[in-house]
C-alpha cells in the first residue's frame, strides 16, 4: 500500500500500488453490527488468534499488513476458522481478504 487518507466524513481509505483504493472497515468486535457487511472479525482486539466469519463463499484467502504496507503473512482461511498471529507484536495491522469477487480490508488491532 502506498498511501491512506480519510474522507470529509471520516471514512478511512488505503490506496495501492497497483492503484486500487479500499475502504477499511473498522469491525471491532463480534458485537459490531454484522448485518451492516454480513462478516465479523472476532475478537478484534486481537489476543492471538481470530476468525472472520463471511457469508457465502466459505473459503477465501486472506493478506496481512503492516501500517507500513509491508505483507507479514497470507493464507487460506475457512469462515469461522482461527488465524493465528501470535507471533506478530502488538499494534495495527490490516487484512485483506475477498468474500467471492468483493474484495474488503479491515484493520486488526493485535493487544496482548
């Protein structure tokens, strides 16, 4: 990612090498309201290992990043299925991952 900025109405935005832009959805906790997206990232702060709970597609994979932009990690999740990321330190990071064709980034917040 090459550059983040926030909209007249506070939303959040990652622009990317490649020139996409993404809105970063700040899911909270299981308690955040899944039906505004339909997915929940729990628990988020982050103790160790989380889930992404998506509907439809049930597998999908999935890209970590630093608040630099630097890729920490990837893989192939199952929705509900744990992520572990203990070993990453504490602080911001942002996932990207792709329910079917709709791509979304999400910032996870790592809190030990």
């Amino acid at each position: 990612f090459t550059s983040f900025g926030e909209d007249a109405s506070g939303e959040l935005y990652v622009a990317a090498i490649n020139g996409t832009i993404y809105r970063v959805e700040d899911l909270i906790s299981a308690v955040d309201d899944p039906d505004r997206t339909g997915e929940v990232i729990y628990p988020n702060p982050v103790l160790g290992t989380f889930s992404i709970i998506i509907g439809g597609e049930k597998e999908f994979r999935y890209v970590m990043y630093d608040i630099y932009g630097n890729t920490v990690f990837t893989g192939i999740a199952r929705s509900g299925q744990e992520i572990d990321c203990s070993l990453l330190s504490d602080g911001a990071y942002f996932i990207e991952y792709r329910n079917g064709d709709k791509p979304h980034l999400a910032k996870v917040i790592m809190a030990r």
